[in-house]
C-alpha cells in the first residue's frame, strides 16, 4: 500500500520500545511501527469520512499502547490498533488546526475543556509545542500561554527540558532558553516558600550578613528533622539552573547544611560541583552547546559518571575498528565540532582514564589531521607523531588506515613508521598492495607466523617466477618456505 499510494505525511516519536515511525498514505490509512530496528509495520483502522488528509495529528503513547490522535473538521478521534473512536468535544469548538503531544498527556483525551486564551491574532501559528504548558509560535512572535501570557521568539521544544528561542526577522532580540523549572527549585523560589530548601537557603543568606535569624531557620528545620532533605534540595536545584551566580547560592547553603550534619554522603555534591562546571563550560558563548542537566541525563550519563554502555558512533574515525568507543556525553559533542582542546581539558578535569578520554579524543583529532590536504604527508606525519607520541591506547594502524581510506597511500606508510606492533603494520601494507615492504616488516619482527601470512599472500598474488626471485632475495622467509 505504501509503495502503491506514497507517504503524504509522516512523525517520529520515541516509546519504551525505542524510536517509532507513523505514516499517513496517499490512502488516508494510518500505520505505525513501534521500534525502527525491528521494523514491524501495523496498519491502524479506517476513519470514517476522511476524504482529504487531517489538518492535524499526532502520536500518543504511553502504558505500552500507541495511538494515533487526529482533528477532521471540528472532531476529534483516537485510533488505537483495534478501533476509530470519536472523542466527545463540547459544542462551539473550532476548526482544529495543531495537536501538540503534552508532557502529562493521559492515554485518552479528556473531553473536558481546562483553560481557554485568546491570542488577538488571526492568522493560525505555524508551530505549537507544550513545555509543560501550551507555546505557540509565528513567524515573527510566540506565545507562552500560561503562567505569564508573555511574549518570546519562536519556540522549539528542548528534549523535555525547556524551550529555546531564536530571535526573529526585523528585532534585536537574543536567543534564549526557557526551563522547565524543576520541582526542587520550585520548591524552594516559590514566593513565601516554607521548604526546608528554601529556608536553608534564607539561613544561609543571613549567615553572611552575621545576622542572629539564620540561627533561628536552622533551628526551625533541624527540629523537624529536615535538614538532610534541606542540603539535597539545594544540591538538586543548582543542576537546573543555569545563571552560575544562582548556582553558587544553593550550592554555598547545601555546603553550610552540611556542617550540621553529622553523617552526610559527600558524593551527590561533589559529582554536582563536576557537572556544573562542565555544562557552564560548554554553555559559554564561545562555545555555544546549551546542554541542560536534564538533557545530560537523557542522552545516557551525566558529564561527570560516563556510562561505558552508552554506545557513540563516531563519523570521523574508520568504522572497524572503531578509535572512539564510549566517553562521557560532553567530549563527543566537542570532538565532532572540532574543540579539541576543551574536550581534553574536560576529560583531564573528570579524571578520566587516559585511555578512556585524552587517548580517544587525540585519535579522533590524528583522523582529521589526515584528511588536510594543505600540508605535505611529511609534515602530517610528523605533526601526528609530536602530538600522540607514545600515548597509550592509540593506534597509529587506525589513523593509517583513516589516511588510505583518504586516497593519501604515503602518509599512511609514514605513520605505519610510527606503529610498535608489526601485527598492526603487515595487514594495512597487503592492503595496500606494498607486499615487499610487508614481508620486510614481517621478518624483522620475528614473528614466524607473520612472515607464512606474508609468504602465502606473496604466492597468491605474484606469478611463480616473480614469487621465488622476491623470496630470494630474503633468505629468511625462504628458508621457512623450505620448511
């Protein structure tokens, strides 16, 4: 059906199961596949009465179950693997023209009407997004519905976070970020808040000012036996928010918490301390990556407690065997925008294993080196050399490889110069058709088993004539062709 009536319209989205992929065909037929690694196309069911496609719709999914929610006309309906169902909407509703997937959205639309807002415009927006609350965008100002109705560039949703703004045509705004604020911070900013986060805060505020009350809030907490609740809330928000100043704050009263407590796990703070510096270093405008906390934690490790199981794929290194396997979420981000330096800083400052992070990202910067085609292979070569050195866990066979791959044959025989492993040498050379050279390689390694590799390769590859004036003129490898 498919190839048949085409794809008119098609939304990716992301369940327990991995990302899926739903379709709407030239036949108005809606199908779905719930994980794209193992594609397994399901055909919804019929809408009756579709004879154009929906102005609007998305995906719903949640508890295991995927549906599709669509706008014909003024109804609204659910499909679901078995059934259309039509959801009862009040009288006097419009056309529908966006359907934005909410955050908290339950499995089933409710009919009931929460909220309604005017926005005084008359021509539709052109985008929609919900961050918790509803965000509408135009082509020259967007809409944050709720709690403020204010005024913000157009708007794009940041992996559950936040929404970012870029600045319009004609103005001379900014880009910016709006978080989703958390619930510790919440908590603890809430006008008039009594959290004991907030109150440590305020403690700590007044100890500075060597007033008698931050006495008197932290008598208030620690007789409600709050103060280990206290210190973790203010560790917890520092990682959302994103003014260093702030940061600092709450960090200074979990810190001054700490000193009353007698048994207090110093880890959660300190790894935040490590985050927090990170993310501020890569949000600097000279480098311009607005990773939140909150997205550090979706991509599969914070910067400062890498997850060797999150795999990275690398477009820079040779795909077998791959220079770059797992590091911390950030120095990826870097090495594939060319920030070498940075990404090295970052690795040296998380204390990483040298070849868990300097080793990879130097391997990663030789792959690139290889590809400038402004220098001369000498001078490649020898730039490659100064820099990796005799750093552990780089193989100068790799990047050689990188550089064949790369139509530069010479330069890899240089760096192969570099190699201390003939196992790594011999193979790139009978690649590359240098098989006299291999056979070289192979006997002044005093490796009996290289030098019969070489040898049969030889023989396979070389007329019978050609084949025993090479062998003769290495009296070693002859003699063990003998044998």
């Amino acid at each position: 059906e498919v190839l048949q009536n085409h794809v008119l319209e098609a939304q990716v989205f992301h369940t327990e199961f991995g990302t899926g992929v739903a379709i709407l065909t030239g036949a108005l037929r809606f199908s779905l596949a719930t994980n794209i690694d193992d594609l397994k196309l399901r055909r919804l069911p019929e809408v009756p009465g579709l004879q154009k496609p929906p102005p609007c719709w998305t995906v719903l999914s949640q508890d295991r179950v995927t549906m599709v929610l669509l706008a014909v006309g003024q109804e609204l309906f659910v499909l679901d693997n078995t059934s259309c169902s039509a959801v009862v909407r009040e009288h006097g509703m419009g056309l529908h023209t966006l359907v934005p997937l909410s955050p908290g959205v339950l499995p089933r639309p409710s009919p009931e009407k929460f909220c309604e807002f005017n926005t005084g415009v008359r021509s539709p927006p052109k985008q929609m997004v919900c961050c918790p609350c509803p965000c509408m965008g135009w082509e020259w100002m967007g809409f944050k519905v709720s709690p403020t109705h204010s005024l913000l560039p157009v708007l794009v949703p940041a992996h559950g976070s936040g929404i970012r703004g870029q600045p319009w045509a004609g103005t001379a705004s900014q880009p910016c970020f709006i978080p989703t604020p958390a619930e510790a911070s919440q908590e603890i900013f809430r006008i008039a808040s009594m959290a004991p986060g907030a109150l440590l805060l305020e403690a700590q505020k007044e100890y500075e000012k060597e007033s008698q009350k931050a006495d008197e809030y932290l008598r208030e907490i620690r007789e409600q036996q709050l103060l280990p609740e206290a210190v973790g809330q203010c560790i917890e928000a520092a990682g959302y928010e994103h003014e260093p100043d702030t940061q600092k704050s709450l960090l200074r009263a979990a810190s001054f918490g700490k000193c009353f407590l007698d048994k207090f796990p110093p880890e959660g703070f300190v790894h935040m301390c490590q985050d927090l510096r990170v993310l501020n270093a890569i949000r600097d405008y000279q480098i311009g990556i607005p990773l939140t906390f909150t997205h550090s934690k979706h991509l599969g490790t914070s910067p400062a407690q890498p997850n060797s199981s999150t795999p990275h794929t690398c477009p820079v290194c040779p795909p077998d065997p791959p220079v770059c396997p797992p590091v911390p979420s950030c120095p990826p981000r870097l090495v594939l925008r060319r920030l070498y330096p940075l990404a090295i800083r970052i690795c040296e400052f998380l204390r990483l294993p040298e070849i868990q992070g300097v080793s990879r990202i130097l391997a990663h910067w030789a792959c690139y080196k290889v590809q400038q085609k402004d220098k001369s292979d000498e001078e490649v070569a020898q730039a490659i050399n100064q820099k990796l050195g005799d750093t552990p866990g780089i193989s100068y066979s790799d990047i050689a490889t990188r550089a064949y791959d790369c139509g530069r044959a010479e330069l890899a025989i240089k760096l192969l110069e570099y190699e201390p492993r003939s196992g790594e040498q011999v193979p790139l050379l009978l690649k590359m058709k240098r098989s006299k050279l291999a056979l070289g390689k192979a006997i002044e390694s005093g490796d009996t088993d290289l030098v019969y590799t070489v040898v049969l390769h030889l023989k396979n590859e070389l007329n019978r004539g050609t084949f025993f004036m090479t062998l003769q003129n290495q009296p070693v490898a002859l003699s063990l062709y003998r044998q």
